[in-house]
C-alpha cells in the first residue's frame, strides 16, 4: 500500500508540476479525469497501461519515482535512506513467497481445468445420448400412431374386433 501512495503521490506532483488539470493530464495518457483522481488519492491502483503511457509522454518512469530513484522532473536522486533499501529487501522476498504461493494456484487452477474439461466431455457425452433416446422416442411415437391407425381399420361400425368391411 505504500507503493500505492508513493505512485499517487508523485502522479499528483508531476501533474501539478507540468501545470495540468486532471482532465488534461488523463486525455494525454488515455484515460477519464475520475481515473487520475482515483489514482492521485489512492482508490485505485495505477494500471501498468497508464504507467506507460504516462513514461511514453512525459519521460518519467512513475515507478522509479514511487521507489525514489528519479524526481518527477525525470533527474536522479542521490541518495536513500538505508531503512527504505531494506523496505525493498523485504518485499522482494515478499515476493517471492507471493511468487510461489501463485504457482501453488495456477497448478490447482490447472488441476481444476480438468476437472471441468473431464466433466465437460460427460455433458457431451450426455447431450448426444439425449439425442439418441428422443430419435428412439419419436419413432416409437411414429409406430404407436402407425399402429393405432392400423387398429382404426378393424373397428368398424359394427364394434371392436369385426372384419374391415369391403365397399
């Protein structure tokens, strides 16, 4: 969340320092005027396309002001305080705990995959039996009616069961 602030933080001032209006600011990078306000108070975080665009078009990696390496302006800062250098340390091991912890989920999410390819390949199967029994069903509907009509011809007016009658 730090991060966040600082990138927010040095957004605002490199657009205050370029004299820009929020809306100004947002048309040059691709964006609406609220997403630069979400981004300046920290609402929302800054999306990888906008950190591009706004290097693209002022020359200043946000990311390298969030981390304290260049001013707004685009200079080099000297130096850091050594606690912030150790801030970084840890959230590269951070990191890397993350890093893992997302292999972990991906090859679950694989393992889901399969799951659901598995039971997709069971709905088809099921569709296509489905289809099956209701081609059988309607031609056991068509002999029923084929075999009422033939029933039809013996009934006559003389009652169930008499010969047909020739006319």
């Amino acid at each position: 969340m730090a991060i966040l602030k600082t990138v927010s933080t040095n957004i605002l001032e490199l657009r205050k320092e370029r004299g820009l209006s929020q809306e100004t600011f947002a048309k040059s990078i691709g964006v609406c005027a609220n997403t630069i306000c979400n981004y300046e108070t920290g609402k929302t975080s800054v999306s990888q396309k906008a950190i591009s665009e706004i290097k693209r078009v002022y020359g200043v990696d946000v990311t390298s002001i969030a981390i304290g390496r260049i001013n707004t302006d685009g200079s080099p800062i000297p130096e850091k305080l050594e606690d912030e250098a150790a801030g970084w340390e840890s959230n590269r091991t951070g990191k890397e705990s993350l890093s893992t912890e997302l292999k972990r989920v991906r090859d679950n999410n694989e393992g889901l995959h399969a799951v659901i390819d598995q039971r997709d390949a069971e709905i088809e199967k099921l569709k296509t039996e489905n289809g099956t029994l209701k081609a059988e069903n309607k031609n056991l509907n068509e002999r029923v009616n084929e075999l009422e009509g033939k029933l039809a011809t013996y009934i006559t007016k003389d009652g169930f069961g008499a010969e047909p009658k020739n006319d």
